[in-house]
C-alpha cells in the first residue's frame, strides 16, 4: 500500500551543508547526491540550495532570483527596478525540464545595484534597501516573489525532492565555496514554490528542520522593525530574527545564538565568569522575544562562512564531519558520508552550542 503523502511526520526535513575553509570552489554535484539517502525525510512537496561564491563575475551586484506567475508581472516588476536599480544583466534563470517538476512559474534573475540617487534621497545604505525593496516587492507585487537577493550567492528552491531540485536547476554547472540543502516535510503550511528552503535575506539563507512554537510571538516583535512575514511559514521568520541580530544589532554569530537558542536561566546562574555571565542576562533580558523554542536544527549561510545550531534540548539530529579543508554538516551521518566517504570527527553538537565555520580572509 502506497502511504507517500499521507502521513505527517513532525520530525521530517532534511538539511545538509558543506564550506570549504579555504574558499576552494565546488560543484553542486556532491550536495545534491548528499539528499539522497535523506529523501524519506521529504516528501516533494519542497527542496532547494543556496551556494555562495558561485558568481564571481558580477561579486559587486546583488543577485535577484525572482518567481513570477506570468509575463505582464515581470514586466511590471522589471520597470519598478529600473526605477531604483542599475539593471547591469537580466535573465532566464536556466533549468531543465524534469518530469518530476511542474507547474514551474517564471524564473529569472537580475544582476543590480542600487541607484546612488536614490540611496542619497532616502538615506539608506545599500543592504537596508535592497532589504525594504524585496519586502516592498514580496508584499506588495501579487505574482512576483524575490526568493535571493545576496551578492555571489543564489538560491534555488521548488516544489519536488531535493534531489530533483538540482537536477532541475542544473547545480552541476554551478561552482561555490559553500553549499547548504533542505528536503521539505510541511506540517503546518502548503507546500509551494515561495514556501520551500533556503529563506534568505540579502546574502543570509536559512535551512530548517523543526517546528517552532514561539513562532506568534516572534513574528509579532520582528514586524515592529519593518520585516512582513507573509509566507506562513517559521523559518520565515528565523531568517529576519538573524538579519535583524546581527546586520541591525552588530551582534556577533555566538551572540544571536545565544538569543534564539537562549541558555536556561538555571544555567546562566551557574556559570562562574562573571563577565559571560552578565552578558547572558542582558541577552535574555533585552531580546527575550527572539528566543525561539520548539524542536529545531539550523543552518545558516552567509558570506564567508556557515553556523549550524540546534534547540537547547537538541530535539533534532545534526552532525558533523570534517575532511582536510571542508567541514560537513547534516541531518544524518549518511548524507556527509556520501559527500566525503573518509569523513573524520563525526560528532553532534550539543543543545544550544552553534558550530561556526569561516573562510579565511581573503579566500575567496
């Protein structure tokens, strides 16, 4: 009996990543073989990458990957761009066609930079807003949705498994220094085009597997700073908790782990360092909307480097692995053994601990 489809599993959603700490450039290949001995995890109904690092010849703009419904929409939303944007190249996102891939809408992408008079009479800097447009855009523009918006970086997401995913996209022909995967398992919201993994914002990108309670609570804080979370989905939401911690806040990586992944009090009580101490309370204190509960594991891209956490009671599985130069990470040991067969100190992080890998400067 066929049962595919029929069968909520709340601990399904797979993620996968690999960096390479020396910025050595690698295909999408490996990542996309890493999902499947995953692939009972999804259940088509969402998959996606993001790589970084992959368009080193236009680095200075920002890569826009657009879905549209129909052609009058990209039209429409094209002529608002070049309102605000240098428009330096505009494309057909390639893909191939796949039986197990339908109802694609329109995808392309545009390679911009923002109008230096228009940034002089707003007051903004670049990354605010290109972050306010593709929230102007996501809103407001019925059938037109930004889903990256980073520079030499490129998220690719549909409906279908993973591994098909890449496949349809062509990753293959793609080369980046890091790479992270989703398979999708809804459980609380369609699966759709918009609504797969990676979330991103500018050159942030999300991976998620989980299902986070404080989700009301956490959006109702993160929209009094201007972020719409529209896509009914938690992982929305984590991703504009990290913009606004870290590109608003200055906070560091450990930092907004320690907010979403907050320490028990119990803990923070009994740590000796006076200093790390104080630093947890005010954490806890001034941020104590942003702490997300609820079963999660994470993977969060961004340029130059990646931090894997879990929940503080590690409620989902993760690993990782290192081989010379890379360090893998993923929901099953079994997808990292696929990447790299020879694989050294597979290990799980502890609850609440973020792993934190960079490139070293000037790598890439």
């Amino acid at each position: 009996m066929n049962i595919e489809g029929q069968v909520r599993i709340p601990s399904g959603c797979a993620i996968a990543a690999v960096i390479s700490k020396e910025g050595k450039r690698m295909t999408g290949e490996s990542i996309v073989e890493a999902m499947k001995p995953m692939h009972d995890r999804s259940n088509g109904l969402g998959g996606g990458f993001a790589a970084y690092g992959i368009y080193p010849e236009y680095k200075e703009f920002y890569a826009l990957h657009f879905f549209f419904d129909d052609r009058s929409t990209r039209k429409s939303c094209e002529q608002f761009l070049k309102e605000k944007f240098e428009i330096v190249k505009s494309e057909i996102l390639p893909t191939r066609k796949i039986p197990q891939i339908t109802d694609e809408p329109i995808i392309w992408r545009y390679f911009v930079a923002p109008l230096k008079s228009v940034l002089a009479s707003m007051q903004l800097d670049e990354n605010e807003f290109v972050a306010k447009t593709v929230m102007k855009i996501n809103t407001e523009m019925p059938g037109a949705y930004v889903f990256s918006s980073g520079k030499n970086m490129g998220t690719f997401k549909a409906v279908g498994f993973p591994e098909d995913v890449g496949v349809f996209y062509k990753l293959e022909e793609y080369e980046g220094y890091s790479w992270t995967a989703h398979g999708r398992y809804p459980t609380n919201t369609p699966g759709w085009w918009g609504g797969a993994h990676p979330f991103t914002l500018l050159d942030y990108s999300i991976v998620h597997n989980g299902e986070i309670s404080s989700y009301d609570a956490n959006r109702r804080f993160i929209e009094m700073f201007g972020y719409k979370c529209t896509l009914q989905t938690d992982t929305e939401v984590i991703t504009y908790i990290m913009d606004y911690l870290l590109r608003r806040q200055g906070l560091t990586l450990s930092e907004a782990a320690s907010v979403i992944a907050a320490p028990f009090w119990s803990t923070i009580e009994s740590k000796i360092d006076s200093e790390d101490k104080e630093k947890h309370i005010y954490l806890r204190t001034i941020f104590s909307s942003l702490l997300i509960t609820g079963p999660f594991s994470i993977v969060f891209g961004f340029d130059g480097g990646l931090m894997a956490l879990n929940d503080r009671l590690k409620l989902r599985s993760m690993v990782v692995g290192e081989k010379d130069d890379k360090v893998y990470i993923a929901s099953e040991e079994a997808a990292i053994r696929v990447m790299e067969p020879d694989a050294e100190n597979i290990w799980a992080p502890a609850g609440g601990e973020p792993v934190i890998i960079k490139v070293k400067e000037g790598a890439f």
